[in-house]
C-alpha cells in the first residue's frame, strides 16, 4: 500500500520561528511536490523535486525553501513564519514518465502562524 | 483569469440524484485531466483520469471536451458517501516538465 506520511498533523508556531515541516515517501518515487491549500483557492504549488538535491520553484515559492538529501524525504522550511502562512500545508510524490501518472498526497499539515 | 476554474458548489442533492461537475481551463496545450476527491480533513486522492474518448468507472462518467476546454464528471445514483469536495486537476507540458494546476473544488453534500 502507498504511502505518504508528514511529520505533523497540527502545528502552531510563533511569528519569527522557523519551522520544519517533513514529508517521506515509500514509493521510490522522483518527483515529490509541497503544496499549500487554502479556502477558495485550491491547491498551489510551492515547490517541487524532481530528483535527491535538486528543486523547482512552483508558484508561491516567497517565504519558504526545501531540501531534498534523500530520494524519500522532502522538507519544507519556513525560514521566519509569518501570520499569512497559517495553511494546511501538502505533500505530494509522483513516478516520472507518463503524463497520467497520479500524486499520491500526505495527510497534510495544518499550520498556525500565531 | 484562473487557469483552471470550477464552480465551488456547494451542490446539495438528494440520494439517488444525478449530478453533473463542469470545470473550464484556461491553457490549450494542456495535456492530461484528472479528477480528484477530497474529503472533509483528509488528502486528495485520485478519482478518475480523464480521457480524450471519455471514460467510465461504475457510476461516475468523466468526459473531456477540448475544443470548449472543459471537462465534466457526472455521477449517477449518487450515495450518502459520495459527499465530498471534487477536484479538477489539468497538467500541461512546458519547459520545466509537466505543470499540475488544482482547481479549487466544487463540494458536494448528498442527503438522506
């Protein structure tokens, strides 16, 4: 069975803290993927791995920075949490290849930013 | 304009109803479509692919329309469990490898 597991179901952190948030994967995947989800507007991309060390900025990469030493780890750092960070925070991995491969997701990460 | 857009619902529907989801995206070089559901505090997990010839998986029915840009999922007999939020998800190849873009849900509350 698949898996995808993150560190924290619940997080509360104070403004100016640095947070952690890790994810691993069982799957022997290459593509890990860290998402933010928020009411109203859907899923979107922070970063991206596609590979151990290597990393893409996604769509709201500001704030955040990822390290990926091993192929089933992905970590999310917010460097100096802020009050609009307070997200339900995802992680995802894929296999490369096909176009119609599926993301299988963590349970996520629900963070507050107090 | 967001590129990929849904109704957010909330569609509330009776048992045994039939319900139908539109979502339109923006980018027409997009190259797969996907469906999928999430519900209340959990993950999303993967629904149905959706494919050019349209596809079937027991009573929901997924259909892509490219020339208008959208796809649609159609449940039939909807159950108490089919109350969730559905999501429609587009990939579309660029430079950088394949772009996933989430919409943001369409929820759906089947009642007794």
């Amino acid at each position: 069975d698949v898996k995808v597991t993150q560190s924290s179901r619940y997080l509360v952190k104070r403004t100016g803290e640095k947070v952690f948030l890790e994810c691993v994967q069982d799957m022997d995947h290459e593509n890990m993927f860290w998402y933010r989800q928020d009411p109203g507007l859907g899923l979107r991309l922070i970063y991206f791995s596609y590979d151990v060390k290597m990393k893409e900025k996604g769509d709201i990469p500001e704030g955040y920075s990822v390290s990926r030493e091993k192929k089933e780890r992905f970590s999310l750092i917010l460097e100096s949490a802020s009050t609009n960070q307070t997200s339900m925070y995802l992680c995802a991995s894929k296999t490369s290849g096909g176009s119609y491969n599926e993301q299988f997701f963590g349970p996520g990460t629900r963070l507050t930013v107090l | 304009r967001k590129e990929v857009e849904q109704d957010p619902g909330p569609f509330n529907v009776p048992e045994g109803a039939t319900v139908a989801f539109n979502c339109t995206y923006s980018n027409s070089a997009s190259q797969s479509f996907f469906w999928y559901r999430q519900d209340c505090r959990k993950e999303p997990k993967l629904l149905m692919s959706v494919y050019s010839s349209g596809n079937e998986d027991g009573r929901f029915t997924a259909q892509l329309n490219r020339a208008s840009q959208y796809i649609s999922l159609l449940i039939r007999d909807s159950k108490l469990s089919d109350s969730a939020t559905y999501l429609c998800v587009v990939s579309s190849l660029n430079t950088g490898g394949f772009k996933t873009i989430f919409g943001a849900g369409t929820r759906l509350f089947v009642k007794a």
